[in-house]
C-alpha cells in the first residue's frame, strides 16, 4: 500500500441534519445550508446526506429534496447521498429523483446507495409495505438502477437516462465491499459506527476489484467521527452530545440531539459509561484540539490506506460544528 500524505487526499462532510433539543426541522435545514456554505470555503470536496426515518434526532429523511436544497445553496462542491438506502424505494423513482437533480445540478450529484432500511421493523414496513425483500435483492436493484441510467431497461427515467451520475455502494460489513468490488464502483465503508470491520472490508474490496468503465483502480473512502476545538478539553465537552445520542440509541429510546454536559457521570450508569469509553477509544472516534486531531487521521491514513475520508460531527452549537470543520479544514491546507 502506497503512503498517502493527509493534506493530498479530499475530505468530505457526512450530514445528519441533526434536530437539537429545544429546536425543529426548520432550523436544523438552516443549520445545514450554514454548514454547507461554510464548509465549502473549507475545501472539502463533497457534502453526503443520510436517509433516516422514525428518528427524532435527524430530518434527513427526504435525503433527496434536501440534496438539492443544499445544492442550490452551494455553487462547486459535489452534494449527494450518504446513503439512500434503496431497499426502501423503487430503484425507478431513485433514478428520477437523482437524474431531475443531475440536471438542476450538473456535475455536482452523487448517489451512495446502502442496503439497511435506516429505521426499524414497523417504520420498513410503513415505507414498502411488504417486508418480503432478501438482501440478496439488492444487486438487482443496483443493476436495474444502472439500467434506468444506460437507457436499457424496458421504462425510461425521464430525466435520468444517459446521465453519468457516479453511484457509491456504502456498507458496514463485507456484503458491499465484495458488490463494489465486483462492479468496479467506488465504495464507502461507514467506520465511523462498525470501525471493528473496516480493515477486513477494505481489503475484501481491494482484493477483488474489477476495472469497470467507472474505475480504473480501487476508490475506497472511510467515515470518522471529528469533534474538534481549540483545545482537549472544550472538544471532550462536546463530545458528550454524540455519546449521548449514541446511548439513547443503545437503549432503544433515540431522541433529539442533546446539548453537551459537564459532568456525564451524573446520568450514565458504570455499563453505559463502559459503552461511551469504547465508542470514544475507536480509532475512527477523534476528540480533540487540532493536533490531537491531525495524528488521529494520519494514524488512520497509514492504517487503512483510504482515498478519501468522510466527516462526521454530532456538535450541538452550530457555531462549533462549524468551528470543528474549520480546524480539519485547515490541515488540508
């Protein structure tokens, strides 16, 4: 694996469209608009948007029209989707959906693709009404997709035919990392939550890429958690809002996203403190000042190989989220 400086490969911004507490899904698009101007000044390359449902805590659920409402307030950097999760929706409407904003934006959409439903049981079946689907269902998804765009399948996606709109296979196991491979797409591996099986996926996908019309070579991108301040200790406050987010989750009980606490022994248990400490110990978990930060990535960097490296910031103040990708930003220069 050749060595990779950290200031020579792109960093791309992961959005949860996160709803504060005390606030609404107004503001949080506001907040992102925000963010999205700002990071853009900041040289990151690309700004990813997630599809959630039934989650209290995030208002990305029509990922697509908010993709174009942040593309329309932005003016170069690529906006897309970090993921759709496409088992949810008919791969037709996904290819209208993505060619109507090619064409709004051309040169500018990504469309990530992932397989989970992003919700639960009851919210899957609320959104398919059936729940008959196999995950082996999903590289013909992908494939019927791909067809919608080549103009070879038996409809026509008006617009979306004859487009080039570069499709990323996400995942968070070997199951995407092996179809990316095969297809010779470029793949996204979210180790930002699963960082246990990033270096297995990783080589898996490497190990058996195929050269296709989209790819010459291998194009793997890593998710990492960042909060990042002026110094250790401001960023280890506000890390306390991911980890709470983080167990709400774990208790079954998602929620807004909090405001940061001073002192997060006073609410968590010694188990869920327990959780917390190995969420926070990850190696793709980076809380700190910009120093702290910068050995982190390039730890990351020497370790997995990664072309490119997408950031997540789950930061209550809006100021500060954007303060965070301030900092990374400024080791890009």
């Amino acid at each position: 694996m050749s060595a990779k400086t950290f200031n020579h490969i792109p960093l791309s911004v992961l959005d949860l469209a996160p709803v504060l507490e005390g606030s609404t899904p107004e503001q949080s698009f506001k907040n992102s608009v925000d963010l999205a101007r700002n990071v853009e000044k900041f040289g990151f390359n690309r700004y990813w948007l997630a599809e959630h449902h039934n989650m209290p805590g995030i208002a990305s659920s029509a990922t697509s029209v908010l993709i174009g409402h942040i593309a329309g307030a932005t003016h170069e950097m690529r906006v897309g989707s970090g993921g759709v999760m496409l088992p949810n929706h008919a791969s037709l409407v996904i290819a209208e959906q993505f060619g109507t904003l090619a064409t709004l934006y051309p040169g500018r959409i990504d469309l990530g693709l992932g397989r989970a439903p992003g919700t639960d049981q009851a919210t899957a079946y609320a959104l398919r009404r059936t729940l008959n689907q196999q995950v082996e269902d999903f590289p013909m998804q992908v494939e019927e997709l791909e067809n919608y765009f080549a103009g070879t399948a038996g409809v026509r996606s008006v617009p979306g035919e004859g487009l080039t709109i570069p499709i990323w296979l996400l995942g968070s196991s070997g199951f995407s990392a092996q179809l990316s491979a095969q297809k010779g797409l470029p793949f996204s591996f979210a180790s930002h939550f699963a960082p246990d099986n990033t270096i297995a996926a990783l080589n898996l996908y490497r190990d058996n890429f195929t050269p296709s019309d989209v790819l010459d070579e291998p194009y793997a991108m890593i998710g990492v958690n960042v909060i990042a301040a002026d110094t250790d200790e401001e960023a280890k406050y506000l890390a306390t809002t991911q980890q709470e987010q983080t167990l709400s989750i774990r208790r079954g009980q998602p929620e807004k996203l909090q405001p940061p606490i001073e002192n997060p022994n006073e609410v968590w248990s010694e188990m869920e403190k327990a959780v917390v400490e190995q969420s926070a110990n990850s190696p793709y978990t980076l809380i700190g000042s910009k120093e702290t930060v910068q050995q982190g990535l390039e730890k990351l960097l020497e370790d997995t190989g990664a072309d490119e490296m997408i950031i997540n910031s789950q930061i209550y103040d809006i100021n500060a989220r954007i303060r965070s990708y301030e900092i990374v930003g400024e080791l890009m220069e």
